[in-house]
C-alpha cells in the first residue's frame, strides 16, 4: 500500500498542470502528517510506500525530512519498514536534498515534458516563464546521484508534434526510464490525434533502434501495451493499493480525486470508511457500457478511474479522447512487437518474457553504478 502525502494544494513555482488560485493555498501541517503515518503503518503487513506530492513537494522539504525521521522512528519500535518517493518539477533540488535522498533511499521523479518547444508551453514559474532552461543543471544533478531516475512527461494538444523528439532528448539527457502520459482532459481534436500516430510511429522507430543495439530502457507507454498479460490480469484498483491525502488530512482513493467530496472516503482523524470505499471501488470495477463489446477492452486504459475522472469528471463514463488514443497506439505497438519478436532480439524477449527479467535488471543496474563509483 502507498499512501501519497500532499503536501500542498498549490505550486508557487506553479505549471499549467498543478495551479490554483495561490489565495487559496492550504498546506499539510507535520500532526496531520504523522497521522497519515500511522495510519499507514497500522493497515500495512511489512512495508508501506510514502509518496511526497504536491503541488511542488520540494517548497516543503522541512516537512518531508520530518515525516521521514518519523517513519525511521516508527519503522524501529515496529516490524514495519518505510520506502519513500517524491514527484518533483525539479526547480528546488540541490546538493543537501540529494544527499538526503540518497542517505534515506528516497525515490525521486522528475517532472519534464522533453524540449524547449514543449517543456516551456506549460511547465511555467510564478513569473511565467519557462522552467526549461533552470532545469538543464537539475538534469545532471539528480542523475549524477540516481543515474536510474525516471522522468514523467505530459504530452499535450500543443505539444503533441513534439513527442518523440522529447523523449529522444530526455534520452539523451540520461534518463532511462521515461514514462509518457497523456492529458486526456486537454482539447484534443481530429489533427492531434493525427500528429499522436505519426509521433508514435517515429517513437516506434526510436524503440526498434535502441533495443536491436541493446541499449536498455523503459519507454512507456510501450512496455506495458506489449506486455499483453500485464493488461489481462491488471486493473485499476482504486483505493485499494494506495490512498492520497489531502493537506486537511482528508482520504481519498487515488491522486485525481483529491480535493472532491464526492470521492473523499474518510479522514486521518476518523480513519477509512471502508463501505464508501468499497463502493466506489466496485463502480469503477463494473464494465463501462461503451466498452463492453471493444476488441481491445482487456488492454485499454478504460478501467482506470483515475484517468475517467480526470477527463470526465466520473469514474464511469470513458473520454472519446482515450478510445481515439487506444486504437491509434496499439495496432503500432503490436507492429513493434513482432517485428523485434520475429528477429530474435534477446534484450526484447528477456523484457518481455522472462519474469526474472527485473530482478536480473536491477542487479545488472546496481552493479553497474558501483563499478562506475569505484
């Protein structure tokens, strides 16, 4: 279980993404933190995920670094450990907070949306400007200490053209691990979704060149269409594997829905009201009408809640936007996957067919990183 901690309803280094009225800031007080604490630590069974979010989490670090002292605290007088994570835009990272990452295995993401073009169309400060250009020595700060950092992109109607050229520099930059998301709240119309399947294409190509050189990556949203049993078996369990709470210490199922009554499912104060979440849980779980006889049910992203939520206001009612987006990008996908199938590539089928393959991935990244530190 994960609980996601948000620190802040508000980014005074704002994008277009996080911003609220700033006369409306409201930020989560270390008591409320610690009660999410042992909340977590009451319903885990050995470890429990604490995901720092915002806002921008890092115009907090005070707090941070004191929720995490508390959960050392508390993972000592108890058989629970702690693991850590924050999504950061990046603007405030720096030596001392890396070092504490470091010396507190805390997980860092990055938040970048790849070239200038694209970056600075909405990833903006308080000024609004472009954060691109301060980013530059963030990039190489954050993976001179995790060389395995993953940067999350947010592709957008008016940066859709820009796509794969984004993901090629966020490669080129060092990032291994790049995960792709798709504003489906955004305008999307008949020429974005055009210019996404020629992106694709162009990023299929990109996918196809780097793997028969048996350079390893993680490019999403790739890996998970190709891994075909991942989207057999998985669905959105929502409020099930993690729990956001909300700077007044209100419960909600997953990160979208922070902030709406209508979805808040108890507080740290009076814990989890386990009937309305079970409830909302089972309505996202029920099989949306418009998809119900979709080919391609089983491997679309429409039983995500989250994602209805954010493009429709409902759990229950699927954007036109994903439908259109599902059916440009897997029939590329499966291409890409027979085509690197057929050839035999071994770096391809270890990622997708030997399930030791993490385990065998990360110890091949681990010792990697030593031998490049010693």
């Amino acid at each position: 279980m994960h609980y996601t901690l948000h620190l802040t309803n508000n980014c005074n280094m704002a994008c277009k993404y996080c911003y609220v009225d700033r006369k409306n800031i409201s930020v989560m007080d270390f008591d409320t933190a610690k009660k999410a604490v042992d909340m977590a630590a009451a319903s885990a069974k050995e470890s429990v995920g604490i995901v720092f979010f915002g806002g921008e989490p890092l115009l907090h670090k005070q707090l941070i670094y004191d929720v995490v002292e508390y959960c050392k605290w508390k993972g000592k007088n108890s058989d629970i450990s702690f693991h850590f994570k924050v999504t950061t835009n990046g603007l405030l990272l720096d030596e001392t907070f890396m070092d504490f990452s470091a010396a507190n295995n805390l997980f860092i993401a990055l938040s970048h949306d790849g070239i200038r073009k694209a970056h600075d169309k909405n990833r903006i400060d308080m000024h609004d400007c472009g954060t691109f250009e301060k980013l530059s020595e963030k990039i190489r700060l954050l993976l001179s200490r995790h060389p395995y950092a993953p940067v999350l992109m947010t592709v957008n109607p008016n940066t859709a053209g820009h796509y794969a050229e984004s993901v090629e520099y966020l490669y080129e930059q060092g990032f291994r691990y790049i995960i792709c998301s798709i504003n489906y709240a955004g305008k999307w119309n008949e020429h974005g979704m055009e210019a996404l399947k020629r992106q694709y294409r162009k990023l299929s190509n990109f996918y196809m060149a780097k793997t028969l050189k048996e350079e390893k990556f993680y490019l999403s949203p790739f890996e998970v269409k190709i891994s075909k049993e991942t989207y057999c078996t998985e669905r959105c369990e929502l409020g099930n594997k993690q729990i956001s709470v909300a700077p007044d210490g209100g419960l909600f199922p997953c990160v979208q829905f922070v902030g709406d009554e209508q979805y808040c499912i108890g507080n740290v104060d009076t814990g989890i009201d386990e009937k309305k979440r079970r409830t909302i849980f089972e309505a996202n779980e029920k099989e949306k009408e418009s998809c119900g006889t979709c080919a391609i049910r089983k491997r679309c992203n429409h039983f995500c809640g989250c994602l209805n939520k954010q493009a429709t206001g409902s759990i229950e009612k699927v954007s036109p936007v994903l439908c259109m987006h599902e059916k440009i990008l897997l029939p590329i996908a499966d291409r890409l996957a027979e085509k690197l199938y057929k050839k035999r590539n071994a770096l391809f089928i270890q990622k997708h067919y030997n399930d030791m393959f993490p385990i065998i991935s990360l110890i091949e990244d681990k010792t990697h990183g030593r031998q490049q530190h010693a």
